[in-house]
C-alpha cells in the first residue's frame, strides 16, 4: 500500500513501525469468494483504482488525518 501511495502522491513516504497493540489483527484470510458464489457479488474496482479513489477524494476534501 505503500508503494500505491508515493505513486500517487508523488512523495517518498517514510513508515514508521511501531509494537502491535491489544486487538490488532496480526493474520487475515479475508475473501469475497463465499460473496461472489452465494450472492453473485463482484467488486466494481480493483486495489489500484478503488485506492485511487480514495487518495483523490482525501485530496479534495484537503483532509490531512
């Protein structure tokens, strides 16, 4: 993700790690496939453009947090 954002941004983004808190999710095995097979869901955008999206919206709105 973050390679996706310093595309957009033209930026170099420094990632700052920190120690895990209480209730983080360490390992997710999310999928849409049980949507896509029992509802006929299919996503509308894909990673790169829905996270484009949100960068030109965030951009927009010249929201900083």
């Amino acid at each position: 993700m973050i390679e996706y954002l310093q595309k957009l941004s033209n930026r170099h983004l420094v990632v700052i790690y920190v120690p895990e808190r209480i209730g983080d999710v360490r390992h997710s095995k999310a999928s849409l496939m049980k949507f896509n097979t029992f509802l006929g869901y299919q996503p509308e955008f894909d990673f790169d453009r829905g996270i484009g999206i949100v960068f030109d919206w965030y951009k927009t709105h010249n929201v900083d947090n």
